[in-house]
C-alpha cells in the first residue's frame, strides 16, 4: 500500500503494480467466491474474475431474466451457476451485489450461511451503513469487506476487455479472520480495478448517493434539459440545441478532461470559449452549492435512502421505473440524441 497526494491530501491507495493479479490469485488460491445477483455489477465482475482465473459461481433466481443471462454468458448450471441459497453455502467469500432492496429480501437466506472465516462482500456501503433501516447486520465472525468500481459493471467489463482498469474504493467493516485486508485487495484487483483507493462504507456510500443524484447522473440530466430548452425557446433546431447540449460535451470535450484534467481541456478551445468558461463556472457553482448541500444533507440524515427502500420495494417499482425512463426517453431531446448518434460516422 503507497501513500499518494491528491492535492495536498494523502490516501492509501494499492495498484496493480505494487499488487500483481499473480499475488492475488495465489492468495484467494483457496477461496470459492460466489457472485450472488447478475444484474448491474455481478455480470462485469464475476466474467472479470472468471477470466482472470479466479474460482468463481454465481448465484441467481432459477427461471429470471438474469438466470437466462447468465447461462447465456457462459454460466453452467449445477456446475458455475446456482440457486442464491446453494451458492452462498458453497462460498467462502460472498460477493453481495443484489440491489439494495433484494439484498434486504434476501438477506435472511444468506446470513444463516456466513459461517465464521467466510467473507462478506459489498459494492455499495448501503446496506451496513443503513442497517438499522435495513437489518443487514452480519454475524461478528466473518470478514465484511467492500470493493466500489466507480461506474457501472457495464464500463468495468467493457474496460477490462480493453485491458484497461476502472478506479475501485476499498473498505473494511470488519476483519474477523485477520486476512480482510488481503481479501479484499486481491478481490479489488481481481474484479478489475485500475487502482484502489481507501474509504469506509459510511464515506463511499454518502459520496456515491450525492455523486448518481448530482454531476453523474441527475444534476447532469437537469442541466441538459434547462440548456437544450432555453436554446430551442430562443428558435434553436432540435439538432442544434442537442449537438451543443450532449454532443459536443460527450464525444468532444469530456474525452479531453479524461485525458488531463479541465484546465487541458480549456487550454484546447477557442480562446473566446475560454473566457466565457472562465467567466461562468463560479456562477454556476455558486448557483448549485445550495442544492448539494441539501442534497448531501438529506444523504447523511438517511432520507434519501429510507425513500430508496420505501419506493424499490413496492411490488410495481420496476413498472413504474419503465414509465419514468420512457417519459425522459420520449423527450424531444432525447429523441434528437437518438437521430444524432444514428448520424456518427461509425454508423454509417
């Protein structure tokens, strides 16, 4: 583990280099990790740790979508693919990856299988940190652990396929065994992380509720709709108020910063961008301080995901998540962004 500054501030952080996939394979040697869920990240970190070597099986409801994925995916049932409740008692490291609302239904049947020495994993500190609200709270002889890819099981797959790593946090809740630390480092590289940053399972779950509701998914799509609808008010085109909305931010501009930071990205635009950017970053953050810091408030406070449990857990959620997702989907903006990314060169 190296002590890198960010900033001025220093962290714990553990790469690949440091901790080769040799050393982590030669240590998990022994382990049976069972992937339980395949919807959001059990599919990109189970086929990781499969193709690295690890030995790895997924539990899953029989006769479900995911199922169906799963064997489509390369998973055999009886041998590699399992029911949740045979898996977990094959396992001695269980990776946790349900939803938040499965993993307090399905809570009962895998704790009677944490037997002391096995090794409980999270991707989300969600359920321990919320425990009063969801009574996910493991015995004291099993290591609770967690490794957070930060982005979705769909870009940690199609990254390691690139041969390249997305950035993981690492925690540990609890170390029973003694060997948590090593556990959960050879899972974090393993799974496929670029590199491991330390936290906590409050610290990960509070910034990673604040990070999906604001700059990587709401605020984000707030902001699109607010731009793209003053453009198109003002006698812009579809096409127009989308290229200069998503488009040119997407395809041009983000892959700048990913590249060397905003300042990079900045120094690459005209110079009358430039001193527009300049001139209204500070409003902008100014403008949005207070919303997230209402935002993280109503994080911290345990509201946000007492209404995640409330609402997912509803028998229809996933109905009327479908009709929240078409209403945005059906948008005109949207609609223009679906002609537009038929329009890209690599269709056509």
């Amino acid at each position: 583990m190296a002590k890198m500054n960010f900033g001025g501030v220093e962290e714990n952080v553990v790469t690949r280099e440091e901790y080769p996939l040799a050393k982590a394979l030669e240590t998990l040697k022994d382990e049976t990790i069972a992937v339980i869920g395949y919807g959001v990240q059990g599919p990109g970190q189970s086929l990781n740790l499969r193709d690295n070597g690890f030995n790895v099986i997924v539990g899953q409801r029989k006769d479900s979508k995911s199922w169906d994925k799963a064997v489509e995916d390369g998973w055999v049932p009886g041998e590699s693919l399992f029911e949740i409740e045979e898996a977990c008692q094959k396992a001695t490291i269980i990776q946790y990856l349900l939803s938040d609302a499965g993993q307090i239904a399905v809570w009962p049947t895998v704790k009677k299988h944490l037997t002391p020495g096995k090794a409980l994993y999270f991707s989300h500190g969600f359920g321990i940190t919320y425990k009063e609200r969801t009574g996910i709270v493991p015995p004291a002889d099993v290591d609770v652990i967690l490794v957070a890819p930060k982005g979705s099981g769909t870009s940690l797959r199609r990254m390691f396929l690139q041969g390249r790593g997305l950035n993981s946090s690492y925690a540990i809740f609890q170390d029973a065994t003694g060997r948590a630390w090593e556990r959960v480092i050879s899972l974090g590289i393993g799974v496929g992380s670029g590199y491991l940053f330390e936290t906590t399972f409050k610290r990960e779950v509070y910034s990673d509720l604040t990070g999906e509701r604001g700059t990587l998914m709401g605020a984000i799509q707030g902001i699109f709709a607010a731009q793209y609808e003053v453009l198109r008010q003002n006698g812009h085109t579809p096409s127009e108020a989308f290229n200069e909305t998503v488009e040119e931010l997407s395809q041009s501009l983000m892959p700048l910063i990913a590249e060397n930071g905003m300042d990079w990205m900045y120094a690459n635009c005209s110079t009358t961008a430039q001193r527009g950017a300049l001139d209204w970053w500070k409003k902008f953050r100014d403008a949005t301080m207070p919303v997230f810091k209402e935002l993280y408030d109503e994080v911290a406070c345990g509201n946000e995901a007492q209404r995640s449990i409330d609402t997912n857990s509803q028998p229809d959620y996933r109905q009327k998540l479908e009709e929240e997702l078409r209403e945005m989907r059906e948008t005109e903006m949207w609609q223009a962004g679906a002609v537009v990314r038929k329009l890209r060169p690599e269709n056509n």
